[in-house]
C-alpha cells in the first residue's frame, strides 16, 4: 500500500479521473466529489495559511481511498493556528474508498496515521473533522478504533424524507398556500442552474431577510452570500455543473423578470435532493413560504419524477428545526471527530490560568 498526500492545485486536477471513479459509489457524499472539492480550493486556496493536503491511498498503484483534506487558520485559546479539515464544507463529509482491493477498516488506518503524525509533530494544532455520516464507513472505523472513538462524538441531525415510501402533507400547508395565491399574484418556478441569473436574486432575497430578522433582534444572522469565498464557490457549482435545482415562488408570469419572494434550492446527487439555501422577502413573512414551498416542491416531483430517477429521497439539511418534523420523522445522525495536539507544558501552564481568569470573570459579572 503507498500513501502519498496531494498539495497543489495541479495534483487535485490530476486526481480528477481517478476520483469520479471513486465517487461513482452511491454512498459518497456529494461535498466530497471532485468538482466541489475543486470549486472549494479554487476560491478558498486564495487565502493565506490555506494549503491542500489530500491524502490519497494506492494498492499496485491503483487508487482505493481519498481524504480529502485542508489545513486552514483556525482558532485556540485566543490564537490563529493551524488546523486539519476538510476541503470542503457541507452537510455530509467522509472518505472515498474504492469498492474492490483494500478494505476500508485498512484504508482509514493509514489515514489516520497521517492525521495523526501531523497532531503529533504539531504541523497542525487540531484536527477538526465535521459532518460524518454516522452510517458511513469512515464513521464505522473511527467507531471500532480505540484510538479514536474517545475523540468522536456528534455533531447535529440531519431530516430526511424517503420519497419512495410516500409522505403525509401538514393539515395547514394547503390552507397556507390557498391564502398565499388568494392574496398575491405569484407563481412556482424551477431555475435550473443559474438560468436567468437567479444566484443574484437568491443573494438579494437572503440579504433582505437578514436585514429584516437583524431588526427583529436576531443579532446571530448572517447571509453566506455576504462572504466572497463561499459565494465564488457555490457560484462555479451553480454555473459549470448540472447540480443545483433552485424551487422558487414568483410574482408575476415571467420567471426571468418577476421579483422572487421565495426559494429552496438543492443540490442533486445519487437520488437525492440536498437542501442547500432558502431565503424569502420580509413583506411575505406571514405566508409561511417554507411550507407552501415544500408542498410545492413534493407536488412537483409526484408529476415530474413519478419513478423517482431524479430524486428518491429529499433531505432537509443539517439542524433540528421544528418545520422539517412536519414532513418527516426519520434522520441522520453526524459525527465530529476532534483530535486536539497536547499541549506544552508551559502552554498548559497558559491554559490553566485561562480558564481561571474566565472563572473569575464569571464569578464576577
């Protein structure tokens, strides 16, 4: 077995074929595919201290694993250090493993042999590993590791809705979206892509929201489209690839031109729909747009995907927010995998006396 790690952009290039053969199983997640791997590097691999590190794993020189890595600026005890992640952000995140040749329990020990030396000989500060399935075979390894089970822990749910075994419609989201067309002149519409130009209307219906929920005291909200790396990344997905489906309620007949109220967009892979972004404009927040969306969209599928090709599942996304238990019971789990590089012993001298500060301070007011 040879493990060699990637760190230039023309190593991930070189990957690419390679990869896509990797990511052809059903159970990679979609934010580790090459394309989105690469649209993450190409706009976060401008800024400093970002660097590639994708470990990749060979047996008789054929690639069987993947981890797609980064070390990125992170933040410790008040200090910019290094940190080992992925390249890459969403929901779902793990390994690729190969289905013939080497097994994934051998696979993710030489990773994690890697990961750990770079812990060990402190290139990175921590390891901070977000979003893995928690039925995924990365998460089955860390599971059985006693090495790593102590750092694994979870991270948040993920709602889901298996189309194939049918759904049950809110008692409300009919009456909902009768009051919403009594009352207003707009119509559902799918943009495929960025068909016309509707990452700038999403953006500008997002910030408005922001703004409207900021005033309302919500202090914690922020607009993704508000920062430039993650907007030139998803802007590539939305313009080079076929992924991203965006459902949204129109005023007016014409979907190029009419003001958008309200939008769901997902990203399509292996069956399913991955809840992406939603957003709508302050002066329709009484019509409850999620759920008329919602039962939009599922209406829009039963017509137009009847045999599930396109989707067979839709997920919801990460988070337990109510609105998405009205659709569905069942969810994923995820898991965080948290290796922290022991501390010196003046730094946790430093720690200590940190933590006792902050005590006081507490103690205090």
């Amino acid at each position: 077995m040879e493990v060699a790690v990637v760190t230039t952009s023309e190593g991930l290039a070189d990957l690419r074929t390679e990869w896509e053969q990797l990511e052809s199983h059903p159970s990679t997640p979609y934010y580790v595919t090459h394309r989105f791997v690469t649209a993450w590097w190409e706009s976060f691999g401008q800024l400093p201290d970002h660097r590639l590190h994708i470990v990749t794993v060979r047996q008789d020189g054929r690639l069987v694993g993947i981890a797609p890595f980064a070390v990125r600026p992170g933040r410790r005890h008040r200090r910019t250090v290094p940190v080992l992640g992925w390249a890459s952000h969403g929901d779902y995140l793990s390994l690729l493993y190969g289905e013939d040749g080497a097994t994934p329990k051998t696979i993710t020990s030489l990773v994690m042999t890697e990961v750990t030396r770079l812990v060990d000989e402190r290139e990175v500060s921590y390891v901070d590993l977000r979003g893995i399935p928690s039925e995924s075979s990365f998460a089955w390894c860390l599971r059985k590791s006693q090495q790593h089970h102590p750092h694994l822990a979870f991270d948040i749910e993920n709602p889901y809705l298996d189309l194939s075994q049918g759904y049950t419609v809110p008692s409300h989201a009919r009456k909902r979206r009768n009051k919403l067309h009594r009352e207003r002149d707009v119509s559902f519409t799918v943009f495929h892509g960025n068909e016309h130009d509707i990452l700038e209307r999403l953006a500008a219906v997002h910030r408005a929201e922001k703004e409207h929920l900021i005033e309302q005291g919500r202090q914690e909200r922020h607009s993704l489209f508000e920062d430039p790396q993650r907007l030139e990344h998803i802007r590539t997905i939305f313009i080079d690839t076929d992924d991203a489906l965006t459902f949204a309620l129109v005023e007016g007949g014409d979907p190029s031109t009419g003001r958008l109220v309200g939008y769901f967009t997902v990203l399509r892979h292996a069956g399913r729909l991955l809840s992406w972004n939603t957003g709508y404009l302050p002066d329709y927040e009484t019509y409850s747009l999620g759920t008329v969306l919602q039962l939009e969209i599922l209406e829009y599928l039963d017509e137009h995907d009847p045999g599930r090709e396109l989707a067979r599942e839709f997920d919801f996304g990460a988070g337990t927010y109510p609105w998405k238990y009205e659709w569905t019971s069942s969810l994923r789990a995820t898991y965080r995998l948290l290796i922290k590089a022991p501390a010196k012993p003046w730094m946790a001298w430093a720690e200590r006396t940190v933590r006792r500060v902050r005590r006081l301070d507490d103690a205090t007011g």
